[in-house]
C-alpha cells in the first residue's frame, strides 16, 4: 500500500514565536563559500542558538518535574518518541480560553470512530500555527488541555500526546502550569507546537518525533512527522 509522509513540524528560524521564557532563535552564518577562493573547497555552514523549548519540541519529564529521578531528555527511552498514533479534532469545542476536557476527547474519539490501544500516542489537531502564526494570537488565543484530561490518557495508556499550541496550559490566563503538573503526577509527557495535524485528524498513523542526544538537556527540538497509508 502507498504511504505518505506529512510534516507536522513548524519551521524554526528568527521569526519563531516563542513562549516569553524564552529568547527567539537565531541561525547565524558560520561558514560561506564567499569566504574562500574560486579553486578551494567551499561550504556553507550555520551557527544555530535557540531555546531547545522552541518551535516544535518534546518536553523531557524532568523539565517540569522537580523529583531527583524526573529523566533529562537523554535517559528517556526512544520507544516514548514513536508508534502508532491517533489525532482527533478538537477545533469545534472551544479555542481562546477553553481547557479540553477527557469527555470533549473522548468525543471526538467516538466521531472519528477511532479507539485507543494502550502504548499509542494522542495528538489534539487545532490548526493553531496555521490559523495565527505571526500574529499575536499565536501566543494568547489557544485553547488548553485540562488536567483531568492527563488523567484520563494516563487510565487508558497514552504514552505522550502532543498540541499544536506553546503550551497545554493556557499560560496567558493563569501561571501554576496545572496541566504540566498533571503530566508529572501522571508520568505522560508532551510535543508542544506541531502543525499540520488538520491532515492526519480523525484517523491512525505511525509518528515519529524523536529528540536529539542533548546532554544535559530537559527537552528537544525534534522533526515530527506523520506516515498515512493512502
């Protein structure tokens, strides 16, 4: 069978938005074949400083987690970055201001006839970076996931999930991050900002976002993509 891979990365480059915790990426040129002469060798090469919590990314569990044993990034195992995934839509229960609730999840669940299987991954398609990015809404007019949802992807054996928004916490209308102590108490971290989901919403598919080997680090950039049999 045909399979197609989709892109559900957002771009990373100096006009990313970033939460305000965090200073916008910068791709600096290191190297340009204008530094050498016609007959040598010649190559271009980037000097890249970013926020590793920039543009599409996976939280490690101990950036949020104060415990002695929350895992950096590296001591996590790569089997939490892949497999089989399901995205639902969500976009039609609310937006600015709205925490998705596990019965909202389980909703769009039933409507894309879609069950989960205990180890898959859980992605909530909004179309956020499609819809605002570049505007302000993009850091201030997304909706959330509600703790108790964590809860929920926890009983039925969700091994992370993954937003298209900065956050699953509304952080521009409260700052106690309840829904990233959720996924400490509940042992399931997240991606933050994918993109693309609206092509893979309502149907299964493998996923793959693996973090780089940053140690010590407690959290990745990574280049999530979708495979969808056609």
């Amino acid at each position: 069978m045909p399979q197609r891979v989709i892109d559900l990365s957002q771009p990373l480059n100096r006009h990313t938005q970033v939460h305000p915790f965090f200073n916008p990426p910068q791709l600096v040129r290191e190297l340009i074949h204008a530094d050498y002469a016609p007959e040598q060798p010649s190559f271009n090469a980037e000097l890249i400083i970013t926020s590793n919590h920039a543009a599409t990314h996976v939280d490690a569990f101990g950036h949020y987690d104060r415990s002695p044993e929350a895992a950096a990034i590296a001591e996590m195992p790569l089997e939490t970055f892949c497999g089989p995934a399901v995205c639902i839509d969500v976009r039609e229960y609310g937006g600015q201001g709205h925490l998705v609730s596990a019965e909202e999840a389980q909703d769009a669940l039933g409507k894309a006839g879609a069950h989960l299987q205990r180890g898959d991954i859980l992605l909530f398609c909004t179309d956020h970076f499609n819809r605002t990015a570049g505007t302000p809404a993009f850091l201030n007019g997304f909706s959330g996931i509600a703790p108790e949802t964590v809860a929920w992807m926890a009983q039925v054996g969700v091994k992370i999930f993954g937003v298209e928004t900065i956050s699953p916490d509304l952080t521009y209308e409260y700052d106690d991050y309840r829904t990233h102590r959720a996924c400490a108490e509940h042992r399931v971290t997240h991606y933050e900002n994918l993109n693309n989901l609206a092509e893979v919403a309502g149907r299964r598919f493998s996923f793959f976002g693996f973090p780089l080997r940053l140690e010590v680090a407690y959290g990745s950039p990574v280049r999530a993509v979708g495979i969808v049999d056609d």
